[in-house]
C-alpha cells in the first residue's frame, strides 16, 4: 500500500466528528513505533516531519525513503500520510519534490497579503500532484526546532482568507502552544475556535501543540471543528522517562543491554503504548 494524501482522513474526521493525530517522527525508531501504533489501533496516521528533524535524518528524500521502506516491511495496511510540519516556503517546495504526501506551509508570520499569496502558490503547486496542504493563520505559542511563536490568536477573517483559497485543512492559533504547558496557561479559546468554524464554513481544522492539552478540552475542540491533532512532546516525554529508567534500573550493563536495539526498545514501546491511547482519545482508532 502506498502512501496517501491527508485530504480524504481528515475529512472523514471532519464529517464522523473525530480527529486524526499527527505523530512527529524523529528517527527509525519513532517511525516504527509510530505505524506499529496505527495498525494496532486500525487507525489512519499522519507521521509528520519538521524541517529541523528531516535535517537530522539526512534531508527529506532520505526521510520519505525510510519512511516507505519501513511501512512496506512491517505490511502496514492502514492509511498513512506523511507530512511537513511548519514548513518554510521552500521547505514545502522541496518536500513535495521529494515525495511528502502532505505539507504545511506555516506562513503566519509574514504580513497577512504575504501569506496569502505564498499560500496560494503552495496550495496550487501541490493540488496539481494529489498533495493536501494545511497553512497557518495566527501564532502557535512556544518553540518547535526553532519555530518561535508569540501565541497570537488568528483571526476569523484572514482564516476565512486563507480558507477560501482551497487549502485543505487550516492551523489556527486558539492559545494552543508548542512544548509543556504552563501551570497558569488559560486553556484553549473556544470563542475564537468557533468563530473560526462558522466563518470558514466547516474547514478541517488543526490543533497544533496537542501534547498536555486537557482530554475535555481536547474533546470539545474537536465538536468544534478540530480534525487533526498535532502530537510531539508528549512522545519525547514518554520516550525519556522510559529510557531513564531503564538505565536507572541498571539494565543496560546486564547481558549486553546497552547494545542501542535494546537501549531504545523500551522508549519505542512507551511511544507505541501512548500512540494508541491517544488514537482512541481521539476517537480514530478503528476508522481505518
């Protein structure tokens, strides 16, 4: 099975009234975790890939190559997209000639005229190979390999801008933010979020900085149009905490256990594990 644009799962999401996550992926170990999860559950996946992680691995076709080899050894049979996460102008242009089936183009820093007419571009470009595209209108707060952002709220007029030029499915910012949230963070602005909604006529929407977010926030944003879950540093958590203990407990010096496959087996169990609670959380699993 082939790798697939994001457009038909998130609408499906959009219309069943539950969301697909995107996975950030790091490495080969996360990649495998990751799909392991989406078979598990029978669920549709988006394995999403920063432009700083997709350095760290070699560049995009490097990436696009794993991830393919990876997904056709382990017969992985439910729908899998894979897709730039806030990608600069060129970053989405090279993903897509490198084989991404999906790219976000993060524009929201530049002047609303600007955003609009890269996003315009981008959202041509990748139309005319099968490639769904998601734009950013509004900051999301926090820092994500070296995307910085204020945490603006968008607003509903430039989304339904951005909207009506096609674009498949909308990142908008509500008070979300990238990295653990504060003990004081205010919560999401369900106001704003259903504005959003209702000017832009049922877009998909994205909920970037997914990790930590309360489960009955994370559910109402979903009633309120929130199609795609974006999913990083809860991962990096799991990861860590279960490669600490690991070595804590001293299982790296018996019987050849700091060889690297079994030094990071526990982490990749641990994302694979939190892979699939957060697919039925989301309402996905079995959606494949």
């Amino acid at each position: 099975m082939v790798l697939v644009s994001a457009k038909e799962m998130i609408e499906k999401a959009h219309a069943g009234h539950y969301a697909i996550g995107q996975f950030n992926i790091n490495n080969l170990e996360w990649t495998k975790a990751i799909l392991a999860a989406a078979q598990e559950a029978n669920s549709p996946v988006i394995l999403g890939v920063s432009e700083g992680a997709a350095k760290y691995m070699c560049g995009f076709k490097t990436v696009v190559a794993m991830v393919k080899g990876i997904h056709d050894q382990m017969g992985i049979t439910v729908p899998v997209a894979i897709h730039l996460d806030h990608g600069s102008f060129d970053g989405a242009k090279n993903a897509i000639e490198a084989g991404f089936t999906s790219v976000m183009f993060d524009g929201s820093h530049f002047p609303i005229e600007e955003n609009i007419a890269k996003s315009k571009e981008i959202i041509e470009h990748a139309h005319s190979l099968g490639i769904s595209v998601e734009c950013e209108v509004g900051s999301i707060g926090g820092e994500e390999d070296g995307v910085v952002g204020a945490g603006e709220f968008a607003d509903p007029q430039e989304c339904k801008t951005i909207s009506d030029l096609g674009v498949d499915f909308l990142a908008a910012g509500i008070g979300n933010i990238h990295g653990k949230y504060p003990a004081n963070w205010p919560g999401l602005n369900f106001e704003v979020l259903g504005k959003i909604q209702e000017l832009t006529e049922g877009k998909p929407l994205v909920l970037h900085g997914g990790s930590g977010i309360p489960a009955e926030q994370v559910a109402k944003a979903i009633t309120l149009g929130v199609s795609k879950i974006n999913v990083n540093t809860e991962l990096q958590l799991e990861f860590a905490a279960a490669t600490r203990e690991y070595i804590m407990a001293g299982k790296d010096q018996e019987s050849k256990g700091y060889d690297p496959r079994k030094l990071l087996a526990p982490g990749a169990k641990a994302i694979q594990t939190k892979v699939v609670a957060m697919m039925n959380q989301f309402g996905s699993a079995n959606k494949a």
